[in-house]
C-alpha cells in the first residue's frame, strides 16, 4: 500500500503509480517515481493478470505530498487493457477506515 492508496501499476525502474483518468489514448497517474516529459515508462499492473503498460510522458509534475502527477500518451493500448485501465481509473482512491473520520485514503503502512 502506498501513501496514496492502492497502486495499479509498478514501474519497471522502481516506483508505484495510481490511475487517475484516460480520455482516449491520455492517461493520467499519480506516481511515486517522477520521469521527465518526453520520457518513456514501462510497468506492469500490479494485479493479475499483470500486463505491461507503456506511457510516454508529456506533462511530469511533483506534489505537496512528494508524488508526481504524470500526464502521457499510453502505447500499444489494447481494447481490454483500455478496459482494465478505464474501470482502475473509475475505482478512485481506497477509502480508508472509519478511525479517522472517513473520506481519506488509507495511509501507508
């Protein structure tokens, strides 16, 4: 778990991204690991089955809370992967428990 919630994908030179949006072929992720735009990213999903994503990056920018907002173009996107992406991106971020009031996501561990 990550201090941002769940990941889905896990980048092959280190780091853990969330799916935040994809409209079209853009996706946007929050990551632990920043990559500068015009870069390439590499991952596999983190839950089965685990396929690889490729995204080449425009937009790389670092938050408040020491993740990286990336804005890129998925590759080689298939129909189901595009699915799998989509339903990952519509999920949201894991609710965390009631102890802290609710609404937040579940902190790291």
């Amino acid at each position: 778990m990550t201090a941002f919630g769940r990941s889905d994908v896990e980048w092959t030179r280190g780091g853990l991204a969330r799916i935040v949006a994809l409209r079209g072929d853009t996706v946007v992720m929050v990551s632990t690991a920043p990559s500068p735009p015009g870069s390439r990213l590499e991952g596999t999903l983190t839950d089965e089955p685990r396929e690889r994503v490729r995204i080449k990056v425009h937009v790389c920018r670092s938050g408040d809370d020491g993740t990286f907002s990336i804005e890129g173009r998925a590759l080689d996107l298939r129909r189901e992967l595009r699915a799998r992406l989509e339903a990952m991106a519509s999920a949201g971020p894991v609710p965390s428990d009631s102890s802290d009031g609710g609404g937040g996501v579940v902190p790291s561990s």
